[in-house]
C-alpha cells in the first residue's frame, strides 16, 4: 500500500531533503522519506556513518525540506539557517505523523511515560487491537509509518512523546493525550518549570478529540501556569492505598500504580472491559534499567534503575524502600536545583557515592546536608566502594538522577556496564 504525500509536501520533495541527526531518528527518516519518493541528504555534527557535518551557505540553500531529529533544539543554527533559507522546517514525529491512516495515543510525562506507553500498547493487543508502540520508545514514528505503509485506519499508534519533541509540534494530531506527571527536569533545554511546562503543554493542545487525561501533580502545575483542564481530565494517582486487584504486577505501588490509574482512566473513556486492563497488568513486566532487582550478595541487595534520569524519578525510588539506601547517583547535568534534591534525599540514604560531571556538585550539598558521601571517578570505583561499605540488609541502588552521556551511550549502556560490574565482585544472580 503506497502513502499518502500530502499536497503541500509532495512538491517540496522533488529537492533533496535535508535530514538533521544521525542517530536512530535520523536514519528512520531517511528511510520514509526514500518511501514517498524523496531523497534524503543527512546532516550531523558528529559525521555518524559518513553524514555531512556543515550546514550553511549552498547546502543550505539547496533543500526546500528541512526533518530535523528532537535532539536539536529550535533555535538551532542550522535550523535558524534552513528557515533563513526558505526551507520549511519540520521535527520527525510532525513529518512522520503526516503519513499515518489510524489512530494515535500519545504519552508524555516526567516519569512513566515509556512504561505507560509499553503497559498500553501491551493491553490494547490483548483485547486484539491492531496497536503500536513508538515515537521516543527507541523506534521512531517515522519507523513505524515506514514499516507498516502508514498503518490501517483501524491501527493505534501509542506514541511516547517527550518535551523535545512536542515543543514545535505543527501537523501532528493525537486522539487523545495522557500526561502521567510533572517535575523538574530538562532545564538545561527549557530553561524554566513554565517554559518545560509550556512544551508538554503543546501536546494537549493537538488532541484533536478532546480526551486528554492528566495525573495529579500535572494538575497542580496547570493551575500555576494558568492552564486550564477540563474536569474529566483530572485522574488522581497521588491517592493512598492499593488497589487488591493489582496485587502482584508492577503497578501495586507507587509510582507505577500512577501509569495503571492514567491508563484505565482511558480505557474506560473508551469502553473498553476493566476486567480485561487488570488482565493485562497481571502479565505486564517492566522494561530494563527500571528499578529492577539485579543481584543478592551476602545479604546485600543491589538493584538497578539506569532509567531514573531526573530527581523526582530518584526520590521515588528511594522512598520504596524502608530503610535508607546506599546509593550510587551523578551523571550529565540537565539543570534543576541540586541542592534541593540533595537535601530531601538525605534522610534517606545511608550513603551516596557520586559519579560522573555532576560528583563534585553533589558532594558539595551533600556536605552542607549532612549526607556521608563518596566522590568517585567513574562508575567501576563506585561499585567496588559500595560494595566494600555494605552490609547484610542493606541495598544498594543505581538510581543516577541525571543524563547518561557524560560517560555512557545511553541510560541502557549504563545499565548494562552496572549489571557487569555487580556480577564482577561475586554477585550470584537471582
């Protein structure tokens, strides 16, 4: 089945098309826009696989479309140059959605929103929905359109969108929007909460059916920035106490249990059997580097939660447990107020060992906090500390705080690079 190029795209593809990114959002679009005809020219300033590193001048000039991947900010020179140009301009989830037959879910969120987004994509296939996972998942949407021609108009698209990609949103259109959450993070981009607010914003504001569903601290911030929900919006997943219907799957605690009440909130907008969402939690399993148990040594429990990449992901997970825990935190700064998310972990850590281009800063406020503390240079000497410091009963947690890319590939190199060198000194896998 051949796509449908829009009427105002298919002349602007009849030059080559300049693809800013290399990476996985990068290549997926070269491969859509080499379906609908096109060709694709790839930009990127790290030259991957053999990509063209300058934009200015005549390669400027030379392309009318410009796909740029979420990594690159709008006010970007290459951007600012393409638009100076002529060209016009488009992120990857607004090129991709253009060419898409169904229908689409779209997830944001501080936290949450990749389990969500798995947890829903996962329901919707066992009540024989034709459903999709994509967008900021890891497989773009580009990906997805590229792979199933666009999909069928009865094919869902649950598509996990982060601030960077829903700032400069234009074409794409969701069926209904849900929000799980909202704290600090990505002010190294945004520069302010409203600002970091505002972009999530964007993607309520292109729910074109009007079924948007928000958790509670999103309500809070919506209020503050002067935002208005409607009253079918709001979903409470702050409230105490469990729910015996999820005992045994991974949303019978907070914070989990909040992607369950944002998720059923939808289901049921839809009409959907609440037997059969319950179901699909019983046989529901978290992704990697989300808080999972690794290994047990002497006693010592170590657990690993590569995926926490920001404070408020951080003090959920340390607040799960009932003692204080060791832990193994620092990374890529991406703004926020340290010394706030210091002093609120405290009395919940027995001991942090700090890595990564964030150590010294988190040392600093550790010590005004009072917080016994370790400055480590990489994340092997961080391992072996804790694991000389620790005794029978404690756990020690991976729960970094920040980004991933001062020292590692991904959230999931560093996962990985932490579950290897656990098993190193002696950890028998359970």
């Amino acid at each position: 089945m051949s796509l449908i190029i829009p009427e105002f795209i298919d002349p602007l593809l009849a030059h080559p098309v300049a693809i800013f990114g290399g990476g996985v959002s990068g290549r997926a679009l070269a491969a859509l826009v080499a379906k609908v005809g096109g060709t694709g020219v790839i930009f990127d300033q790290k030259g991957l696989d053999g990509a063209l590193t300058e934009f200015r001048g005549a390669a400027a000039s030379a392309h009318q479309l410009v796909i740029y991947s979420p990594g690159f900010p709008p006010t970007h020179p290459w951007i600012s140059e393409a638009r100076a140009a002529g060209a016009v301009c488009l992120s990857e989830l607004d090129f991709a959605s253009l060419f898409w037959r169904g229908s689409v879910v779209a997830i944001t969120g501080t936290n949450g929103k990749t389990t969500l987004t798995e947890f829903l994509t996962h329901a919707l296939r066992s009540v024989d929905r034709d459903a999709y996972a994509t967008g900021n998942i890891g497989f773009s949407f580009s990906q997805l359109v590229t792979e199933r021609d666009g999909g069928a108009p009865d094919s869902i698209a649950v598509c996990e969108v982060s601030s960077f990609q829903s700032e400069t949103l234009r074409y794409f259109r969701a069926d209904a929007a849900l929000w799980t959450n909202f704290a600090e993070d990505h002010l190294e981009r945004h520069g302010t909460m409203e600002e970091y607010f505002q972009s999530k914003w964007r993607l309520f504001e292109r729910s074109v059916g009007g079924h948007v569903f928000a958790g509670s601290s999103v309500q809070r911030y919506a209020e503050k920035f002067g935002q208005t929900l409607p009253a079918e919006a709001h979903v409470s997943t702050e409230e105490q106490g469990g729910d015996v219907l999820l005992r045994g799957t991974v949303f019978a605690h907070y914070p989990q249990r909040e992607n369950f009440l944002i998720a059923a909130a939808w289901w049921r907008s839809h009409g959907l059997r609440e037997t059969a969402l319950y179901a699909a939690a019983q046989s529901f399993s978290l992704g990697e580097h989300r808080l999972a148990r690794v290994t047990v040594r002497d006693g010592v429990t170590w657990w690993n939660d590569s995926k926490a990449t920001n404070f408020h992901a951080v003090e959920a997970a340390v607040a799960g447990f009932a003692a204080p825990v060791i832990l193994i935190a620092g990374g890529k700064s991406k703004g926020g107020d340290v010394a706030s998310f210091v002093r609120r972990l405290a009395p919940q850590v027995k001991h942090a060992f700090f890595i990564g281009e964030t150590r010294s800063v988190l040392a600093t406020f550790a010590g005004a906090s009072g917080l016994r503390h370790t400055v480590c240079g990489d994340l092997n000497e961080a391992v072996r500390r804790a694991a000389a410091l620790a005794v029978a009963g404690d756990n020690i947690l991976l729960s970094p705080g920040f980004a991933s890319f001062d020292q590692f590939k991904n959230y999931e190199d560093r996962g990985r690079q932490f579950v290897a060198l656990v098993n190193s000194v002696g950890a028998t896998v359970v």
